[in-house]
C-alpha cells in the first residue's frame, strides 16, 4: 500500500479524517497482541508532524509507508501503549522516527514523525527494547 500525495493533501486539508498507511509487520502485531496491526494516521495528527516539525515535506510524509514496513520497532518502557520505529530512507539514508500508539483490539496511531539522528537514535536503543528488525 502506498501513499498517495492527493490523498496526504487532504488529509491536510482537513477533507479526509483518516488515512490508512498501511499494516505493522505480523511478528510485531503478534507480539503486542494488535492483530492486524493496521497503521492510521489522522489529520489531527499530520498537521501536528508539520506544525511541531517545520523541516518536514510531503516527500518525507510519502515515505510514512516504508517507515511502517521496513522500520525497525522499539518498546517503549516508558509508555506501554506506544512503540517507537527507527526508519532510515531508502531513498537519501536520513533517519526519521515514528511514535505508533495502540488504541484499540488491531489498530495503530501515529502520534509523530520526524527527522531524527544517529546519536538520539543510539541515545534509545539503549533504553528500548528491540521487538523487530527487517531482513
């Protein structure tokens, strides 16, 4: 499932409520007990990543699919419903983190995207558990 520009737009707009982004690997649904693991990101929260995180395109927002897909994904201790995924661009190598929070039986929320570095990243992965990490 990829993620149409016309689709993120209106979101943005306000002229969708919803976009579905896709589907958190099934060995990471299995392990929090979120199947399907469907991925949701709500226009509340996509005008938050480009309010809150100034340097952040549309580009960046198409690539939320791959974040979900080939991220890697982090428990977060200190917030039992959320996890966190590392996700480094297939396309320019630049890290990006995504928070998912769990709401609901199968269902997965972005609350945030955004730009990220190698030395926060290594910051987290001493405090997070790894649960996932792509082939």
């Amino acid at each position: 499932m990829a993620v149409e520009l016309s689709q993120l737009l209106q979101l943005l707009a306000g002229q969708r409520a919803v976009l579905t982004i896709g589907a958190a690997p099934r060995p990471v649904a299995q392990l929090i007990d979120c199947i399907p693991g469907i991925v949701n990101l709500g226009s509340k929260e996509a005008k938050h990543i480009f309010e809150s995180h100034d340097d952040m395109t549309g580009e960046d927002l198409m690539l939320l699919t791959f974040a979900v897909e080939k991220g890697r994904y982090y428990k977060d201790p200190k917030r039992p419903e959320s996890l966190s995924v590392v996700y480094h661009s297939c396309l320019t190598g630049k890290p990006y983190l995504l928070a998912l929070k769990r709401v609901g039986r199968g269902e997965l929320w972005i609350a945030t995207y955004h730009h990220t570095n190698e030395k926060k990243i290594k910051q987290r992965q001493g405090k997070w558990p790894l649960l996932y990490e792509p082939n």
